[in-house]
C-alpha cells in the first residue's frame, strides 16, 4: 500500500511510544519522571526526591504537611534496568528500609512501592503478593545481596536485635507499579504533552460572556471606556453612553475576547508546564508593544491596531500556539491591559 510521509515526521521521525521512550531514559531522567508523576498524584501533599547516594532506600518521598519521617510517609524507589525487575535487584533496597527504619533514621513507610520502566517481573510480582515469601527470600538473600550492600562503612549482620526485628516487620508495605498504569497517571500532568507529544485534547467551547461586567473584569474594561472616551469626546462610565451601535459591537467582541483568553489559561494550566501561558502573553506583549507606542488619533484606534497586531503575529516556538485563536490573541491583550502593562490612552 502506497503512504504519503508527513511533514512532521519528516523533522522528527516516526512517533516513540510512551512506554518504548520511557526506556531510553537515564537513571536520572526516570527519577524525574516518576517525581513528576508523584507531585500529579498527591497534589497537596509534600513530594520529595532524593537523588544521588546516600538516600538510605528511598528515592521519592510523599510526606503529610510538616510530618517528614517522622510522621505517616510512603517511599518510592526508582529502579532503570533494561530488563523486569528480579527479586535480586532489590534485596539490598528492602535492607536498606529495614535497616534504616530499626535504626530509627526514619519512622517505617506506610508503603514503600518499586517502579521501573521495564516494569516488575514475574517472579519479583509474585513475591510482592506474598509477604512472608518476600521475608524469607530476602533473610536468605541477605548474606549475598545485603550485608556488605547497605551502607559504606559497615557490614550489617542479620541477627540479634535487628534479626527480631526484620521478623516482626510487615513485609505488605513493599509494592510495585507497573509502567503503563504509572504513564497513564502521569497524563494528568503538565509535563505530560512535553514529554510524549500527542497534542492537546479537544478544547470546549467557551461560552457567551455574562451580562454584567465581572470583578476580574474591571481594569480591562475600564481602559476601554477610556479608548472610548478619548474617541468620542465625552465621558463613558457604561456601555449605555457608547451611543454609536459599532462602538457596543467593538465592546461586545472585546469581552468574548478576554472571555476566550481566560477560558484557553485555564484549559492549558494542567496541560502545559508551569509558565507557558504568560511566556505566550509575553510573546505577545513583545509584537504589539511597538504598535501600542505608535501615534493614533484616539484610544480606540490604539485597541483596533494593536488587537490587530496581535491577531497577525507569528508565534511558533510556544506549545500554546497551535491551539490559540483569533479571539484568544486580541483577548490576551486585554489580559495585559488587566494586569496594566498594555495602556489604551495616554
């Protein structure tokens, strides 16, 4: 069967899945990763990673407000192989939950869950579902994978105190977590389009403004009464004194316009990473500005130009772009006149 290449994959090639980009990660990239998923899921609560050596087993942290250790906590453990997860490549990291939680460097997680991008194998899944199996595998294990593997400085033998209180210990907390179930997580993050790619989802239709001129409203709505009032000579306090039937029309179009802008902020604000939305204000406010500085006869001539303007620009670099309407760029501009750095009259 005969296809035609598109463009797009022309620049940058077939699309990778998730689950195949995911393994092409680094050590590092996989940590960021799996925090990323952590801040998404337990939005509210303290997420914490700990990189590099020295994190005593735990990668990522998600504590209660102000706890830490101390308090009700569940770690995450990180794990990049290019294979399943086997038994032997985390006997070490329950030694080291173990060994650190006696010692008391840290209260024993209500959970403490693996996750790597080759997913868990078989055998090691099989295990997690057995806690007294995982016990045992892991106190026959210990003399191979654990006792010169947990700290630096010591060996840590499995007997006496600490041998009482490996047996006492709940083996239930240790989990795993599949890679599919953690991208499909992950969706809900602002990260996520950056990512894996994939474009936004559909966006609804925003709504016809409300009648009356809302709180958030006020300052971009006052700057238009002015452009109209430097147009026609006289005070304008409401759209009652606008008189002429085009000049409502202009208003009327002006406010669907920010009504759009605010409705594109807010439909981006879990989609994209923190501060998309105001570099596109920003972008925006760099292409008019010049126009808004130009001469005009009167404020309203002013807001037609630099809408305008704002309209035309080309904007490619920001992901926001290719879903920003017409309405969504004259709307920013009256988003930039709310926050006073876009000014109708002098």
């Amino acid at each position: 069967m005969t296809t035609v290449v598109a463009a797009q994959q022309v620049i940058s090639g077939p699309p990778i899945p998730p689950i195949a980009r995911i393994r092409l990660y680094s050590p590092d990239e996989w940590e960021a990763f799996t925090n990323e998923w952590a801040c998404t899921i337990f939005r509210g609560k303290e997420v914490v990673r700990f990189s590099g050596a020295g994190d005593k087993g735990v990668d990522i942290a998600v504590f209660g407000a102000g706890q830490g250790f101390a308090g009700i906590w569940d770690g995450y453990q990180c794990k990049h192989y290019d294979h399943p997860l086997r038994p032997s490549d985390i006997y070490v990291e329950l030694g080291k939950v173990l060994w650190f939680s006696s010692n008391g460097d840290y209260n024993a997680p209500r959970s403490h869950t693996f996750i790597a991008p080759c997913g868990i194998g078989t055998k090691l899944n099989s295990l997690l579902k057995s806690s007294d199996k995982l016990k045992q595998e892991l106190i026959t294990n210990w003399e191979k994978s654990c006792r010169n593997g947990i700290t630096d400085t010591r060996e840590i033998a499995l007997d006496g105190v600490f041998r009482a209180y490996v047996d006492a210990f709940d083996f239930s907390i240790f989990k795993g977590k599949q890679p599919l179930a953690l991208i499909d997580e992950h969706r809900s993050s602002p990260y996520h389009l950056s990512r894996f790619g994939g474009g936004f989802p559909a966006r609804p239709i925003t709504p016809q403004p409300p009648t009356n001129i809302g709180v958030h409203e006020t300052k971009y709505v006052e700057k238009l009464y002015l452009a109209y009032a430097d147009h026609l000579k006289k005070s304008v306090n409401s759209i009652a004194d606008l008189g002429k039937p085009v000049l409502r029309e202009h208003f009327s179009r002006q406010r669907e316009a920010f009504y759009q802008a605010e409705a594109l902020r807010i439909f981006v604000r879990d989609k994209v990473e923190p501060g998309t939305f105001e570099r596109l204000q920003d972008e925006i406010y760099a292409g008019v500005v010049d126009t808004q500085d130009d001469d005009f006869d009167d404020g309203y001539q002013r807001v037609v130009a630099v809408t305008k303007a704002a309209q035309e620009m080309a904007i490619a670099a920001n992901p926001i772009a290719l879903i920003a309407q017409t309405q969504d760029r004259r709307g920013i501009c009256h988003q930039l006149a709310n926050d006073d750095r876009l000014k109708w009259t002098r």
